[in-house]
C-alpha cells in the first residue's frame, strides 16, 4: 500500500538527514520534491499545492528553523499536514438507538460494493452486532448469488426478491424483515453502473427517501486514483453519502485516492479494505496511514490486529510453559498459525516502526513457505514435536519425505526451532528479543 509514494516522500526527507539547521532553500528544495512526488502518486493538484503550501509555511517559520532538531520538525509537520489532508481522525459509523441501523452501500460498478458489503458484515460482527443484508442490485448478473453466497459463509441472512423486482421494494421490504427478524444492522447492497447516469442516481434518491437510510457509504476503487476523486465528487453532487469504504487498498502503490477524496469531497474515509479475504477490512486511520506512508510503522494497528486474532487462552497456556521454560514444536506451530492469521508476514513488518519502505522492497518474504514449514512439522510424530531432540538420522528421513520436502530444510528447521527455544526462555525469564519475528525464523 503507496510504496511508490512512500518511497519518494521518504527519499525527499531522507536529503534533509545529516544537516544541523536548514535554511529556506534546503525547505524549498524538500517542498518541491514532495510536491512531485504527491503529484506522480495521482494527487488531485489543488491537494497538492494547498498541502505544499502549508508545509512551507510551517516550515519556514521559527518552528524549524530555530528549533534544535530542525529536520525531525519538518518531518513531524509533513506528517501531521498528511494526516490532515485525509482527515486528522478515524470516523465511525452512526447508530441508531432503534434497530436496525440501516447502512446504504453506492458505487460503480466494479468497485467491490457486493464484496465490500461482506467484509462489513464480517467487521460488524466482530464489533458484537447481528448484521442482516440485502440484494438490491438486480442488474448486474450473479450479484444476488454473490451476496447470498457471501451471507452463507458468515451465517448472516440475506433478503432478496429476485432478479425482476424493483429495488426499491425490494429496500423498503428488506427493512421490515430486519426489524422482525432482530436484526441490529442492516446492509443494502444497490446497484452499480460503469458510469453515473440519471438512472442510477434517480434509483439512489428513490431507496434513500424509503428507507432513510443512517449511513450512506460510497465505495471507491482505489486503484483509479484521480478517476475515483471524480467519481466521489459526482455521488457528493448527486447523493450526499456520509463516508468512504475505499477498496483494493493493497494493489494501491501510489495512493492518490486516499489522501484526496476527504480533502476534495470533505466526506470522510471510514473503511480500508483490502485483498479478498473478508476480514481484511478495517476502520481507516488517517494519522496511522501517514505514520506508514513515512515509514515510521503503525504499532496500534499491530496491537489491534493482535487482539482480534490472537487467542488469548492459549496465550495464557503458552505463558505458564515460558515459566517452565517447556516449550515445543506444537506451541512453535501454533504461534506461526496465530501470527499468519493477523495477515501477510510483509504487511505486519510494514507496521513496525524503523523499517523503511525501501528495505521491505526489497525483502521476499513468501508466506507460502511458511505452509513448508508447517509440513515438516506435521509430519512428526507427537513424540517428537514434544522432544526434538530424539530426532536422528532416520527420522530426517522419514519426517522430510512426509512433507514433500528434503532433508536440508528439516535440518534447517531444527535449528530455527533451536534458536526459538532460546529466545522463548529469554520470554520467560522476562529478557525480550530485540526482534520478536525472528521466532518465526526465515522461511527461505
């Protein structure tokens, strides 16, 4: 997510590095590498002058340039001027206090509406809320399937009327089962079109005024960048819809939607989402995204993926095997399965601070050779997974040809698990490793 333009900011303000006091060319200098750098990411050009300009601003001031760390001032405005353009706080959605709240999902088509209207019902439900959906759009071949395949998989029903009724039947009907069946939330799937049209806006305003709805999201596909600024300012013109669910985050390099939608609509972004597994979706912080963006990581959200992930009773377990200095190739496997369920091993490096977009560029951490690793494991006997050191020659053998694998990467998996050991009595005694993802040794 915007590593072509984390790489460029980072470059910009990595020049300023080195220097005692700057000056106001050395300010011009950075300022005018951002503003191409914001430029080349898709940022709609007005952003991008009124951002420079403020930046300047700030920047030529006594706060720089008579400050004792001038360069780390500068740094610390671009920072807080990004997170302002997209928004300075995450915003919620609003909730009635008669159910069910009912949240009007808009877009074109393509954008991941239907899909998005899954990871939102998945999101709600881990915010301990009952949510219900229904197929409204009856255009667009398989989306009723879609949404109902969606529903089956997170056990969260679907109304629909089939493809030959009228959406705004279908909306106002939909309401009405909610409320009888208790539900709390209540997800409206509408139509798309590949362009906004009368019709589709007329269709819009019609289920709007029917069912009133409490929140009115417009995805957008990231991935346009300009193309998705525009698009928001047509739904702003046509629908006033209350926030932003922007999709495809992760296929996003430049990020040009993200720091100008809020900015040229004034609507906020409330959700991220990104990749196709459901739960990849989440509230959209903006001081976080610009923490990234500058590569100084993104801690909360580490902590908070970790909290919804993690189960916390076998992290009890684990604890009382740490004071006990006991701890196996079964507790190895399992904190390689919790850790993996948090997301890609890339992303959740990208979130800790001091690693600069440009070495995780170049790093190739393949998740799929953690399943190599898995394997190996998963071919030992209990016995073994218990004492591994019991392990010989013929076990190798046996274990590697189990896996699929070889007997070099069974070795090299034994002594990983020896270094584990190591470190996890260092847990135990309360000494931390100074790199806690080297328990998860190097998958190569």
């Amino acid at each position: 997510m915007f590593e072509s333009l984390s790489d460029k900011l980072q470059g910009a303000l990595d020049g300023l590095k080195g220097q005692g006091k700057l000056t106001d060319k050395d300010v011009e200098r950075a300022a005018r590498e951002i503003r191409l750098a914001l430029l080349e990411a898709d940022v709609n050009f007005k952003v991008v002058k009124q951002f420079v300009d403020k930046v300047k601003e700030r920047a030529m001031g006594a706060e720089v340039l008579e400050s004792l760390t001038p360069v780390q001032q500068f740094v610390k405005i671009v920072n807080e001027e990004l997170t302002a353009i997209m928004g300075s706080a995450s915003t919620k959605l609003t909730f009635s206090p008669r159910p069910p709240t009912i949240i009007m999902m808009v877009g074109l088509q393509g954008s991941g509406k239907t899909t998005a209207c899954g990871k939102l019902a998945k999101f709600l439900i881990s915010e301990g809320k009952s949510p219900a959906m229904v197929a409204g759009d009856v255009y667009r071949p398989a989306a009723i399937d879609q949404l109902k395949t969606l529903g089956e998989s997170l056990n969260v029903p679907v109304y629909d009327e089939g493809d030959k009724a009228d959406p705004v039947d279908i909306a106002k009907h939909g309401v009405e089962w909610a409320r009888q069946k208790g539900r709390d939330v209540l997800i409206i799937d509408t139509a798309g079109r590949l362009h906004i049209d009368e019709k589709l806006m007329d269709e819009i305003h019609h289920i709007r005024n029917t069912v009133k709805p409490h929140n009115i999201l417009l995805v957008l596909d990231a991935m346009t960048g300009q193309d998705a600024v525009n698009v928001a300012l047509q739904f702003q013109e046509k629908v006033q819809f209350d926030g932003v669910i922007l999709t495809k985050m992760d296929g996003d390099a430049r990020g040009g939607a993200a720091l100008s939608v809020r900015a040229v609509t004034g609507k906020p972004i409330k959700f991220a989402s990104s990749g196709e597994k459901l739960d990849n979706f989440e509230y959209f912080h903006p001081d976080r995204v610009a923490s990234r963006i500058l590569g100084m990581g993104d801690v909360l959200s580490l902590i908070e993926k970790a909290e919804k992930t993690i189960d916390q009773k076998k992290a009890r377990e684990l604890e009382q095997r740490l004071r006990k200095s006991t701890f196996t190739f079964d507790d190895f496997l399992d904190q390689i399965q919790q850790v993996r369920k948090m997301g890609s091993i890339s992303s959740l490096l990208g979130m800790i601070p001091g690693i600069p977009s440009a070495k995780l560029k170049g790093l190739q951490v393949d998740d799929k050779a953690f399943d190599k690793i898995q394997a190996v494991i998963q071919s030992m006997t209990p016995e073994e997974r218990r004492h591994p050191e019991i392990i010989n020659g013929s076990r190798r053998k046996r274990i590697a040809a189990g896996a699929g694998s070889d007997i070099h990467q069974v070795n090299q998996l034994l002594n990983q698990f020896k270094q584990v050991q190591k470190m996890m009595k260092q847990l135990g005694s309360g000494r931390m490793p100074k790199n806690p993802f080297q328990m998860f040794g190097n998958p190569s």
